[in-house]
C-alpha cells in the first residue's frame, strides 16, 4: 500500500509528515485519538524495507497508544512518532535529524508529545527538548530513564497475574522466567529476587544473561530454548510478537507478564492463551509503569512517592481486568480492550 492508501484507510485522527532532506529519513507523527487529551507517545528511530512501512508502524503504535491511556484513565491521547531512517545514520547527521523532528513537533502547539522508544534514548530526549517544548521524562533539565518505572509496574502487574493464575499471594518460591535482561528486564530480575522468586534469565546477548544471573542468583537458559523452558510465569521483556501460534504450545508457564510491546503476534494469540490456561497479563496495561511516571512528570507530579504509588495501581486494574475476564468467560485482552472502550465513550459524553 502507498503512503496515501495506508492513511485514507486508518482509523486515526491525523498524521503529520515529512521528509528530511538532510537525513534522507522520512518523519512521521500518527494522531489517533484526542479523546482523552493531547496525543503523547514515543518516538521509535529505525530502518524499515520501505517508508510505508514506517508509517504502519507509527499508526499502529498510535491506536496501542490510545487504549493504553484509556485503560489507566489519564488525560492524554494516543499517538505515536516514527523516525524511518537510512541505515548507519550517526553523529552530527543523526542529531541534526532529531533538532530538526524537535521543531516539527513544537510547532504542532501539544497536539503531540514525545519520549524515549525503541531506537532513541535519553540522551536523545535531551537533545530534542533544547528545541521543543513537548517532551516527555524530562525533570530539572535532565532526561530520565524510564525502564526502572516500567519494571516496577511489571513486577506489581506480575504479582496481581500470579495471584489470579495461581493463586500464590507472594513471589516466594515462584519460578520466573524473564526474556530479554535489557532497560526493564535487569530491574525487573532483581526485583524478583528480592522478592523470593527463583528467576531465569535469557537473552540472545548470553554474556549479559549470565552476569544478570550471577548478580540475582538466578539461572540462564538459552534464547532458543526459552519458550520451553520450566517455570511458573514467563515475563517477555524483549521484543513482540512472540506469544504467537508456534511459541504458545510449547509454554510451560501458567501466567505471562512481561514489558514488552505487542507480544501477541495477531491478537487470536490471546485466545489462543486463554485456550491453553494460561494466564495473560495484557501487554500495554502491565507495561504502563514508564508511561504513567512520565505522564505525571508532565503533570507536574514529581514525588517518587507519589509516582511509585501510582504505578502501584497496575495491580488493582488488572485485578479488575482478571475479574471481568473471567466473570463473563473473556480472555484478559477483551476485558481489558471493552473496559478502555468505556473509558473513551465516558469521556467523549462528559465533553458534549
Ligand atoms: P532493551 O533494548 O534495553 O533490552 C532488550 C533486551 O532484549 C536486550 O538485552 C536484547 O539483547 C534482548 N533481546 C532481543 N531480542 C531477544 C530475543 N529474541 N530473545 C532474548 N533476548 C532478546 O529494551 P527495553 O527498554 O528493556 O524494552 C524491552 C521491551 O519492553 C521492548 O519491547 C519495549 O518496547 C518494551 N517497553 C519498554 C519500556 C521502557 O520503559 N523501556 C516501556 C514499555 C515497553
């Protein structure tokens, strides 16, 4: 599909886009529902085979945006932006891009917001508020990381999951596996050790997997074998679409928690899942921990203790999302899809 055909066909509000001539990248901003507020969502720098692809991408991750807002009820619409770049594009040129993407986004007056995602870091953050007034985990002129928030709301999302799955009411003893030891699933290990359970780690890097292990006292197991490995929850913190037709029947774990984005290959796999008994906590609600931080720093909030305590409210959505999945025989991911809806449609009537 072209680059018009993909827009005219898409369910969004907006998409704003550009091609940067001095890069050679195209930029693109997805705004896919202002219902709640102004669009806020990362921006992911990569290579794709076409820059329509790109742009699949940024609306995709915008509508993900929406429903992930929705679901913890804050005050910001789903949108996303992507930064389709040629490959090997560094230094001076690289920086130049994201000054240059940093005004697009300022001239837009808040329609959109912007953070870390896959591709750019802190430092780029940083970079990017010099020239834009919107962007997102910035506190006292500083960038922040925001894996340490993301992991602590996996771990409470885990703990509600496994409470729900099976039954267990601490992490004393339980076995986790986590895919992925990167931004979020290093902190997430040693918070499950500190918690009592027995953790696994894998990640294709098998030298960092094993200093994590040492570090927790945990085990390792290859990056092939770990769809079939023993344990009791499997939290993937790498990359998506892994929960897919392939991988789901050979899970050992009754419970799956994990940070990383659209772990479902198509979303059948939830069904799939629930099929199977296994527990699914959907991704975008117990991967909310950095997005709800960095969405009270917008705020104006930034008392750790308040931002912990907020995080913290991972356990009672899924709690509530677990409840009604299971009252009316839904998997997790309908529950949690059907309860965002409400949101939307509630804010949509208190406005008119
Ligand atoms: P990261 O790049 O810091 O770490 C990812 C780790 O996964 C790396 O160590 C990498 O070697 C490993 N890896 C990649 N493919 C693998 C595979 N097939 N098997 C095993 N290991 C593999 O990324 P991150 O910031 O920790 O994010 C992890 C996931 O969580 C991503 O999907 C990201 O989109 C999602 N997420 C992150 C945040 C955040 O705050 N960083 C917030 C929400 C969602």
């Amino acid at each position: 599909m072209t680059q018009a055909e993909l827009i005219c066909d898409w369910g969004g509000e907006a998409v704003v886009s550009r091609f940067d001539k001095p890069s050679g990248a195209w930029c693109f901003i997805a705004l896919h529902d202002s219902t709640l507020g102004g669009a806020v969502g990362g921006c992911r720098m990569k290579t794709y085979a076409r820059p329509a692809d790109g742009l699949r991408d940024a609306m995709r991750l915008a509508e993900g945006m929406t429903y992930k807002w929705a679901a913890i009820d804050f005050p910001f619409g789903g949108g996303k932006s992507v930064l389709a770049v040629p490959p090997g594009l560094a230094g001076s040129a690289r920086e130049g891009l994201l000054r240059r993407f940093a005004r697009l986004i300022d001239s837009l007056n808040g329609a959109f917001s912007t953070g870390v995602d896959m591709g750019t870091t802190p430092a780029d953050m940083g970079v990017m508020a010099e020239e834009c007034r919107y962007i997102m985990g910035m506190h006292d002129g500083r960038p922040q990381d925001p894996g340490p928030h993301t992991a602590l709301g996996v771990l409470v999302g885990l703990k509600a999951a496994t409470r729900h799955g099976l039954g267990a009411e601490s992490l004393e003893g339980v076995s986790v596996l986590v895919q992925g030891v990167g931004d979020v699933g290093a902190p997430l290990a040693r918070l499950l050790a500190q918690e009592g359970a027995r953790v696994t780690v894998t990640d294709m890097d098998a030298e960092r997997a094993e200093v994590l292990a040492d570090e927790v006292g945990g085990s390792v197991v290859a990056a092939d074998s770990a769809y079939g490995a023993e344990c009791d929850v499997f939290a993937p913190c790498a990359v998506g679409g892994v929960l897919s037709e392939a991988t789901i029947p050979l899970l050992k774990a009754r419970v799956v928690a994990g940070s990383a984005n659209n772990q479902l290959e198509v979303d059948l796999d939830a069904e799939r899942l629930h099929d199977a008994g296994i527990l699914y906590a959907p991704d975008y609600v117990v991967n909310g921990g950095g997005a709800i931080a960095f969405g009270l720093m917008h705020l104006g909030e930034h008392d750790d203790a308040v931002l912990r305590e907020r995080i913290g409210g991972i356990a009672g959505t899924l709690d509530a999302i677990f409840s009604e999945a299971s009252a009316h025989g839904h998997s997790p991911l309908q529950a949690a899809r059907r309860r965002a809806e409400r949101v939307l449609v509630e804010r949509k009537a208190e406005r008119e």
